[in-house]
C-alpha cells in the first residue's frame, strides 16, 4: 500500500502547479498548501486517512477564506486627478442618475450635491467615478 504522506505531496504539487496553468484566483494553490501540510502531519503520525481528509478539508477552506480577506484588493472610490469637462444628455434628478457625454461616450452620471438638479444639455465638472457611475459638479454651482 502507497505511503499516504507521498500522495498527500503529490497531491499538493499538482494543485500547486494547476494553479499556473488554471488560474483558480488562489484556491487550487491553497488547497494544495493544505495538502503539503497534511503531508507533513501524515509523515508525523497521523495515520487515519479520514482524519487527513478531514483536516485538509478544514484548512483549505479556512486558507481560501483568510486569503480572500487578505489577498484581494480593497474596492476603492477611484478618483479622476484632474476634473474634466463633460456636458448632460439627460437631466440628473436630485439624488438620482442621469447620462453625460463624456470622453466621446455616454456615462451614467450622478451630482455631487444631493439637492441640486442638474439640466440637460450643460456642462459639467467630473470630479470622480464611483464604479461606472461619474460623479459631476455643475459649472454654474462652480461659478457661484
């Protein structure tokens, strides 16, 4: 009968290697660093293979989890460095989301100030952008 330490070790190669040829976003490469760990508890002794199952089971899911939280990057307000101007194709309600033309393309677009209706057809200051969404200030509410 093979020796489960060595299976546990090829195990974790493959795992490790699929995670150059399968980009699995860390999972397949945490499983088989669980499966290495595994390896070298089954070469200290733990001998029931249940066991091992069960412990690689439990430290691959809590390695994915813990490098979910430590690995992926922290979604960020992007922010534009220098306002540029665009102009409203459709007015922007107060609170709510209209379209500008910006950059030669049409964005959703949503006013800075919460209370201020914006018209269509003005020009407008883009201050950041919030996912897909750009983040206007009027030019008149400049001005003044």
């Amino acid at each position: 009968m093979p020796s489960f330490t060595l299976i546990w070790l090829l195990a974790g190669a493959v795992l490790c290697l699929m995670e150059l040829f399968l980009p699995s976003a860390f999972v397949a490469f945490m499983m088989g660093i669980s499966a290495f760990v595994v390896a070298l508890l089954s070469g200290v002794g733990l001998g029931n293979v249940w066991l091992q199952v069960v412990v690689w089971l439990l430290l691959s899911t809590l390695l994915i989890v813990l490098s979910r939280r430590f690995l992926q990057p922290q979604r960020r307000k992007s922010k534009i460095q220098d306002a540029v101007i665009a102009e409203t194709l459709t007015e922007i309600p107060p609170g709510k989301t209209g379209r500008v033309l910006y950059e030669g393309n049409s964005w959703q677009a949503r006013c800075d100030d919460d209370k201020y209706t914006v018209a269509p057809h003005q020009r407008v200051y883009v201050v950041r952008r919030e996912g897909t969404t750009l983040i206007v200030i009027p030019e008149n509410l400049l001005n003044s």
